[in-house]
C-alpha cells in the first residue's frame, strides 16, 4: 500500500517543530494535497494546532500506549489523504529510557519506514551546526533523515555558513527559516486551546503557516515524501451495529480525547452524542458518560455555576450509570478546585479536594487494573499522567482501580478512583491497548436493560 509520508523531527524540544509541521501541511494544501496528520507521543496539546490547519482529525502514534502492531495499524487505517505528515516528540531519538530508542520518534519512524526531516535551532551556532547534524545522523545506522531545515537563521551570511558546514551531510537543506519570535508557538500555555475557538487558532495558525512556507523548498520535500516503500494492507475492522449511546463531554474545558478511542467506542457498537458541562443543561439521553481530560480550571467559574449540569451528573453515577473519566474529568467529578486561590464548587461525587500546582506531572505509567467498568478482571495496564493538578483531602476509606509500579497516580502510586460505577483516574488509556472500550460498551448496555 503506497502512502506518501513525512516526519518531523527535531534536535531537542523547543526547535520548532509543530509550527513548521504545521506550515509544511500548509504548503502542501496549497499544491493541491490533503494531508493527514499524526503526532507522535501522547500529547493532547499539538495535536489540534494540526487539525485545525489540515481540517483532518490528527491522530497520535505511542509506541508505550499502543504498541507496535497497534500503531501501525492505526497510521495505516487513518491514511485517507493524499499525503500523511507526522510530527515528532521531544529530540529525535528521546522516548521511554536513556538506553534504547524505545518509543521515540525515531521508533515510529522505523515502524512506518518514513523519511525523516531533521529541524535544527540555527540561533547560536553556524559551522558547529554540522556536528550536530552529524551525530544525529550516524547515532543510528538507519537514521532515516532525509533532508534538513534550519530555523531560526539571523542572516543571508549566517544561512551560508551553516550551508557550507553541512555539505558533509550530502542531505538536502529544504527550509531556511529566520529567526522571528513572531514565527514561533512556544507562547503557548497548557490553557490556550481552551480560551481561543477554533476560526481564532485557525487565522493564529494560518499566519504563520504562511510566512513560513515561503521559506520552504516544498517541491523537495513532495520529491522526498514521495520516495518511500509500500505499507501492508490491513483488513477494516468490523463495526456492530448501534446499541447503546454514550454521551462525551465536548467543549473548551474538556477536549483531550484520542480520536482512535472514539472511534473503538463506535466499532464496539456505541453512538456517540456530546455534551458541554459548561453551556449545556441537560445531557443527552444515555447509557454511559465518557468525561475526558481538559481545562476544567480556566473555566472554573462556568463550571461551578452551571448546578443543573452539576447534579444531574451525580444523580447519574449515584444511578450506576457507567461513567469513565479522565483528569480533567477527574477534577470536576471531586468536590472542588482551587486555582489561583479561587476555590470552585465541581460534581461532589468524590470526596476529594483538586489542587492546581505549578509542577508539571509527565509521565508513563503501569500497573495492575481491577474489575472497573472496563476491564473484568484484574490485568496489566499502561497508559500515562500529565497535569498540574493534585488531589488533596482524599477520603481515607476511597477505592482505587489501579495500582501502578510506574507513575504517581492519585495518591501512594494508586489511580482510578471507584464509586458506584464510575471510575476516574490521573491516568490517560488507549483503549485497543487491550478491551476497554469493548467492556465499556458491555456495561453501558447493561445498564440499559436494567
């Protein structure tokens, strides 16, 4: 199977990578081609800067999460356009551990056998630049770089010198972008894409996509996209038919969903109708509530003032309908959140206190899940964990659903907070990591006949 295909990576964080994917995407709209974006690692965040910009639904590609078959799977099923663009994670060869290259972006570059272009920050440097380039180059026998873009460029005389140095390369320089603060992302907070609606974060991206562009030597990288080997086919799952309806909660505060998720709900026989938690006063009628991670805390105020949304859902749990949520749907479900030492008044259905923090907490997990309403019986879980948040005044008689070896979790390494038949966690899953979204399903149609 022939799909053309692109991957972006970088030296390091912080080089530029997702706007100049983004413009990349851009360019190659303007030459008449759809693209498909993906963006490797778990983040939430990037991901919709590259929706926006295609109009397409990226996808993420985690070796961790998915696990090798899965993720090829995935890339393989969701490459309906013309062209498929992937955005790396962190540098190119940083994922899982110090010693292997184990879910980094050069991992999946392996497992998709797509060429790679290595972006390279240029500011402070210029001859220097090709022993960086180098060593990129050669740290793997099979690198799979295939042409490189510097960013950052203060000067037609600074663009020469790096030019020159990296002849030892023998690698195509396809971007030669100047430094402009302008140009750049990195503005960003973990709270913007709750505050901007998508046509404002559309024109945001589309400004600098464009500006960018014309730094681009687009046809080489068409030329190079379009040089790679075939891919297996892979047969199209099999959907049932509709059982049962799960609601979503959709809106500014609560968007963090991987869209291979939503779509393993439907093949498993789930309608899905969404809902907001901030605007809306009523849910739609259901069998099952899915509560994903977010932003709860910037709209806290809204959140707290909507009681009916508030009570509704908790008569629901204390109904034993089946709610899963995660993070951010943890949050709202506990009986407050103090950010910015405003305290808002959330859900009550755990007793618990969330507390926003200024410390990051990123990482993988894994552990053991108990019988939850996805998952019958005690087995291995891996997912992962990232927000500023901790959970304070726990009850001390609370269940938990996990017990992890990697990862914090709620408290003392244990996630997945269980009362009635909900279970909320810390942690973010992949459902076709193992049956969770089958025996999600199961149980929402259970509590439909009951």
């Amino acid at each position: 199977m022939k799909i053309p295909r692109i991957i972006l990576a970088g030296s390091s964080s912080g080089v530029g990578k997702t706007s100049i994917t983004c413009s990349i995407i851009y360019a190659l709209q303007k030459q008449g081609y759809s693209v498909q974006p993906f963006k490797v690692g778990p983040d939430y965040i990037d991901p919709s800067y590259l929706s926006s910009i295609s109009k397409n639904e990226a996808f993420n590609l985690d070796v961790w999460l998915m696990g090798e078959d899965h993720l090829l799977s995935s890339f393989i099923s969701n490459s309906k356009s013309n062209v498929s663009v992937i955005e790396g994670v962190m540098g190119f060869y940083d994922g899982f551990g110090g010693d292997s290259n184990y879910a980094s972006t050069h991992h999946v570059s392996s497992i998709t056998k797509s060429p790679v272009l290595l972006i390279l920050d240029a500011s402070k440097t210029a001859r220097s630049i090709a022993a960086t380039a180098l060593g990129f180059q050669k740290f793997h026998k099979n690198s799979r770089i295939a042409g490189i873009i510097l960013n950052k460029i203060g000067s037609k005389k600074h663009e020469n010198l790096c030019r020159q140095a990296l002849q030892k390369t023998k690698l195509p320089i396809v971007g030669v972008i100047p430094k402009d603060p302008l140009l750049s992302l990195e503005s960003r907070h973990l709270g913007l894409l709750s505050t901007l609606d998508k046509k404002t974060l559309y024109k945001k991206i589309q400004k600098i996509s464009n500006t960018i562009s014309k730094n681009l030597d687009i046809n080489q990288i068409i030329k190079i996209l379009k040089n790679t080997s075939d891919l297996q086919k892979i047969s199209k799952p099999s959907h049932k038919k509709p059982k049962t309806t799960i609601a979503v909660a959709l809106d500014t505060s609560f968007n963090f969903y991987y869209q291979d998720n939503l779509e393993s709900l439907r093949r498993e026989g789930a309608s899905l109708k969404f809902f907001s938690p901030v605007n809306d006063k009523k849910i739609p009628k259901c069998d099952g509530l899915y509560i994903g991670g977010g932003f709860p805390e910037i709209l806290g105020s809204k959140l707290a003032k909507n009681q009916t949304m508030k009570k509704l859902i908790k008569n629901l749990a204390e109904d034993n309908l089946p709610i899963y949520a995660e993070c951010g749907g943890l949050m709202y479900l506990t009986k407050s959140i103090l950010s910015e030492n405003k305290k808002y008044k959330m859900v009550g259905l755990f007793d618990a206190e969330t507390c926003m923090t200024k410390r990051m907490k990123l990482n993988y997990t894994k552990g053991k899940i108990s019988h939850t309403i996805i998952s019958e019986r005690s087995q291995r879980v891996q997912g992962h964990e990232f927000h500023y948040s901790k959970l304070n005044s726990v009850s001390s008689d609370s269940k938990f659903a996990y017990e992890l070896e990697i990862g914090d979790g709620i408290q003392n390494h244990k996630d997945g907070l269980l009362q009635y038949n909900t279970l909320a966690s810390y942690g973010h899953l992949y459902f076709d990591s193992s049956n969770y979204a089958e025996n999600f399903v199961k149980n929402c149609i259970k509590y439909s006949r009951s």
